[in-house]
C-alpha cells in the first residue's frame, strides 16, 4: 500500500510586524480587546517590494532543503492562496520556474481558511493511485492587501505569511485520512470582492461573531470525525495544528476532544491570521521548535470563507 508522507516542512514570514499598540493608533481598538478576543499580540505585514509569490519561494525553497529533495524530483505542484499577485499565471506555475522543477502538473487551489487541508487532500489521491511521487504544497498570502484598514472589526486578525511541505510516497504512513466539506450556503457571512464589478472594493467582509459560532460547530464535527474514522481517541494524538483564526475558537475545539492545551500548537500570538498559510506556518514552527518529531501523530484542522473546513491526521 501507498502512503504520502510529509518529509520536509518550511515557512516564511514577512519582516514588518504590526503589533496591537500600532492599530491602536490606526482604528478604535486596545491591545486589551484584541488579545482577550482573539489571543493575537501581533502580525506580519509584507513589504512594498514583495509580491505573495516572494513569500511563496522562501516557504517552498525551505520545505524542499528540509526533505532533502531535488527541485527537478518535484513531480507535482499545488498552491493554496486567495491573495495572488496575478490572475494567471498560476501561483504554482512560478514556484515551478522560479525552483527549476521541471514539466509536471502545477496548478492552484482557492479554499480560503482551509487551503492546506485541500491540498493535502489532493496531494494524497495523486500519490495514492500514482499520478504523483514527490509533491510541493505551499500555502502563501498577502491578506494586508485586502484589508479594509478603518474596518476595526477585521483589520486586527489579518497576517501575510507562507507554508510549505514536501509529501513523498512511501509504504508506511503518512496521511491517515483527511475530511474536506464546503457549504457554500454561508458565502456571505465571509467574502472579499475582486474589485472588478460595480463599486465593491476588493475588502474582507466578516460578520465575525456568525462566523465563530459556525467554525466552533463545524471545527468540533470534524476533529471528532478524524478520530472515529481511524478508530483513534485522544491519547493517540501527540499534536493538534488548529487553523490560527481565534484562540477561544482553538480552545474549544481541544476542548471537545478533551485535548490538553499543552498539546496544541499555537502561533496566532505572533503571526495572526494568515488563512491558508496558517496550518503550514504552525506546522513547520511545531517542527522547528523540536515539538513535532518523527512518530508523532498529527491532527491538523482548519475552517474559512465558503465556508470550507476539514482535518487531516498525519503521521510523522
Ligand atoms: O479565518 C477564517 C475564519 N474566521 C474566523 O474564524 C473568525 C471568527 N470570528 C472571530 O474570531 C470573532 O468573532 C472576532 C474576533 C472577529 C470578534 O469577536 P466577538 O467576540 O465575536 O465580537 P463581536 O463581533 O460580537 O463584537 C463585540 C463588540 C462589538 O461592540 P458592541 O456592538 O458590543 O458595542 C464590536 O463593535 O466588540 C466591538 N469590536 C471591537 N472593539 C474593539 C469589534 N472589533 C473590535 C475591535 N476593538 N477591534
């Protein structure tokens, strides 16, 4: 039997860091709100010469050192933004060229919050039934860039940010399963307009405390489902990579699963938000901070606009 197992992780942040005491001068906030609403302290901003494919090469270049792959080994490319500079081409289709991986398949995906969970779905139907034997994933965003910045309700949770990890097929596991679900019924409790049609500027809209009330629900559902689908219970699980959107939302969805939060990997203090490049982000500081290690069992979830949730359990 065929496995995709993760080999190597990497991530990059922008240097430019906003902290709360900075949007308490921009919007009528205090670092008191933010930090006992969300748990975030601070976040990355990129600069004026970046682009999200800058941010994109960095994570993916540092995924691929981390595995000990060759670019040209890379048979698949898949990459999770909502913020890319251009319309086309493909974010993937840079990162193919800009690394010297040669002709394979390279294309984007766009599940908001949830990016990572769905190219880790992906990733692991094409290593499964051996389309694919070694692919990059990289989630990457610049949402500084369509942050309504006098919309105080959304211009605290946002981050830039990017990362990646390299899946190699292998005959143990790897992923154990992921669960991916989408009800596009809630669309308008969480979009960004393109800009392009009527007067609609390209802005992230949020009726935030809808939208907690849902990713509670569904974030609860899903973790549970990871479990009962691999006949595992908590003690099985070393790590849990929530989706770095709230720390209340984080807690409870440990909770439900009667997780200590010593066994959660949180990062929201310092990165903030930062959609699909979220999970990836965590997961590469869990692997770099010496926390998640070889053998370890995985539970990464995450929930966005669409909406889109899901989970993935992984073995290191
Ligand atoms: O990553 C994609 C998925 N996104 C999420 O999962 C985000 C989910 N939502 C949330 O994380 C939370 O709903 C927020 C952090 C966005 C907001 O927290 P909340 O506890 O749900 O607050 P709320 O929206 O119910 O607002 C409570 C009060 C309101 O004032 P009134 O009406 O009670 O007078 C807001 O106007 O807080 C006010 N408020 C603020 N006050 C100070 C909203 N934003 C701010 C702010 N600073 N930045």
């Amino acid at each position: 039997m065929t496995f995709a197992r993760i080999i190597g992780t990497g991530s990059y942040m922008p240097e430019r860091i906003l902290t709360n005491a900075d949007l308490e001068q921009m919007v009528d906030t205090t670092d008191q709100w933010i930090l006992d609403r969300t748990g975030i302290r601070e976040r990355r901003i990129i600069a004026e010469d970046q682009k999200v494919s800058d941010l994109a090469e960095i994570a993916a270049k540092r995924a691929l050192e981390a595995s000990g792959t060759k670019a040209v080994d890379i048979d698949l490319v898949i990459v999770a933004s909502a913020t890319s500079e251009l319309i086309f081409p493909s974010l993937a289709c840079l990162i193919q060229q800009r690394l010297g991986i040669g002709d394979c398949p390279a294309f984007d995906i766009n599940a908001a919050c949830t990016g990572f969970i769905y190219q880790l779905d992906v990733a692991n139907q094409f290593i499964k039934n051996g389309s694919a034997k070694n692919v990059l994933l990289v989630a990457a965003e610049g949402l500084s860039k369509v942050v309504d910045w006098d919309d105080r309700a959304t211009c605290v949770l946002f981050s830039d940010g990017a990362g990646a990890v390299v899946l190699t097929a292998d005959s143990k596991p790897g992923i154990r399963s992921t669960h991916i679900h989408a009800d596009g019924t809630y669309s308008e409790l969480l979009y960004a307009p393109s800009g392009r049609y009527g007067d609609d500027p390209p802005h992230i809209r949020m009726k935030g405390n809808d939208v907690f009330k849902v990713a509670v629900t569904k974030l609860g559902a899903v973790v549970t489902e990871a479990l009962q689908a691999n006949n595992l219970v908590v003690d099985d699980i070393d790590w849990l990579v929530p989706h770095q959107a709230n720390l209340r939302i984080i807690k409870a969805t440990a909770k439900r699963i009667h997780l200590p939060m010593e066994r959660v990997i949180l990062t929201i203090e310092k990165q903030g938000n930062t959609s699909a490049a979220s999970v990836p982000l965590a997961l590469d500081t869990g692997v770099r901070e010496g926390k998640i290690k070889a053998g370890d069992t995985v539970l990464m979830e995450a929930f966005g606009a669409g909406f889109t949730w899901g989970s993935a359990l992984v073995d290191f």
